[in-house]
C-alpha cells in the first residue's frame, strides 16, 4: 500500500497527515482501514493527549474515498463487510477514542471529508476550506456516519439541506452554521491548531478523555438516566490523582503539574 498517511508523535500530540495530494486526499480503501488503526494507536498511547488530522497539500484536507478503487467493490450485488468495516473503523462509529480529535481543514473537505471531520471534536478551516456531501449527486449517499451525526450537530434543516441538495458549503459558511469553530489565513491554519491543542493539554487528561467519552455515551439516554450517568462520570475523575493535584494547586495559586493518574 502506498504512503496514504503519515502518523507523527510529537510529545503529547499525535499528528495524522492524509497523504495523497495528487488526487486531493482521496483514500483507497485499505486507507481507511489503516487510518481507523492510528485513531485506535493515539488512544492506546497512555503519551498522548490530543490528535490532530489534516490533508498533505494546500488543496484538500480529504475529499473522501478514492471512487476508482472503490466504486467496483460497491457494484456488486452482495454487500461488502470489508469495506463498510473499514470505514466504520476510520469513522469510528461503534469504538470512538476518548482522546480529542482536532481536525486541521486545509482545502476541499467533500463526501468522505466531511463525513470524517464529524467524527473530530475540534475543527478549524483556512479561508479555502469548501465543505459538502455530494453523493446523492451520483445517486449514492453519505452512510458514513453524517445520517447520523450530521443532525445532531447541526440544525436539523441546516443538516438536510447539506444531505439532500449536495452543494458545497465556504468555510465562512460552514462556521456560521456551526459545523466548524474557527476560519483563518491558510498561513495561520496551524498556529490556530496548536493554540487549541495547547489549551487542551494543559488541562488534567483525565477529566479531558472522561468529559468526551461522557458526551458520547450520554447522548441517547433520556435526561433523567443521562443526569445519573454523567455523575458517575465526574466521581471517577474526582477519585483521580490528578483531581487531587488540580485542588491542591488552585489552593496553592500554582500550576498543576498532571501526570494522567
């Protein structure tokens, strides 16, 4: 397999850089499978605390799968497990990291793209960043993951019209309907990224990993079990060391110095 991706551990961040330029980041589908595979590496790495994704180029952070060797193994009459266990691995649908996801959108983020940027957590765009899920386009559609996520990020008429009309959104467009935090100068795109990250690694990791792993689990339950829920999730952080250290430093007007216990 070619050099799709390039994985990169620089302290506490993982940096994964879609490396296919020549055709604006499009991923084959043994792409995805390996890209699921560094999501699940970050989160395994007791080192890391954030991750930070973008696309090779100033053209497209991932303009989704690479249709030339993906199309033929839709066409099929049976249903392909591979593939759809593959994207659903780089979505991650059924095993999401409890690490923050930053996404660093440098360009086209179309069909795939955008379908991976949700699963991110943080999203800042260069002032070239176009947004879309075209697939209904080609009479296909956008299974992976926006049918689900897209509503519930977004407005639910702001998340049709993007899944049923195709069109592609600005990046001044996509921040004013919430999709994405922030829009900068290309050349700033990731000074802003690290500026969050920082933010982010400052803070005790493990109230950072238990905060978005309760946002997660706690978004299908009614409010009554989700309320019972997120306690559970906030007294097993207050057990933690790190809470410890976080109390005692406030208390003491110093930095907190967390070691991830």
């Amino acid at each position: 397999m070619e050099n799709e991706l390039i994985y990169e551990k620089r302290g506490n961040r993982a940096l994964i850089t879609i490396n296919r330029p020549q055709v604006f980041n499009a991923l084959t589908p043994n792409g995805w499978g390996y890209l699921g595979d560094l999501f699940q590496d970050a989160e395994n790495d007791p080192d890391i605390r954030i991750v930070i994704i973008t696309g090779a180029g100033e053209k497209a952070f991932c303009s989704g799968a690479d249709l030339k060797k993906t199309i033929p193994l839709l066409l099929g009459d049976e249903r392909n497990d591979e593939l759809e266990t593959k994207i659903n691995h780089a979505m991650m649908k059924f095993k999401p990291i409890t690490k923050p996801i930053i996404a660093a959108v440098n360009g086209h983020c179309l069909a795939g793209g955008t379908e991976l940027l949700q699963a991110t957590d943080i999203r800042i765009a260069a002032e070239n960043a176009t947004f879309g899920l075209p697939e209904p386009k080609w009479s296909i559609m956008a299974a992976g993951g926006s049918l689900v996520r897209l509503v519930r990020q977004i407005p639910y008429c702001r998340a049709m019209e993007i899944l049923l009309t195709g069109r592609q959104l600005s990046a001044e467009e996509a921040e004013k309907i919430g999709l994405i935090n922030r829009v900068v100068p290309l050349e700033d795109l990731m000074i802003e990224v690290d500026r969050y990250a920082e933010l982010i690694i400052q803070n005790g990791p493990i109230a950072v990993q238990s905060t978005k792993q309760a946002v997660i689990s706690l978004q299908n339950l009614s409010l009554d079990e989700a309320f019972k829920v997120e306690w559970n999730f906030a007294q097993q952080a207050l057990k933690s060391k790190d809470a410890k250290e976080g109390i005692l430093a406030f208390d003491e007007k110093r930095t907190p110095q967390f070691i991830g216990e």
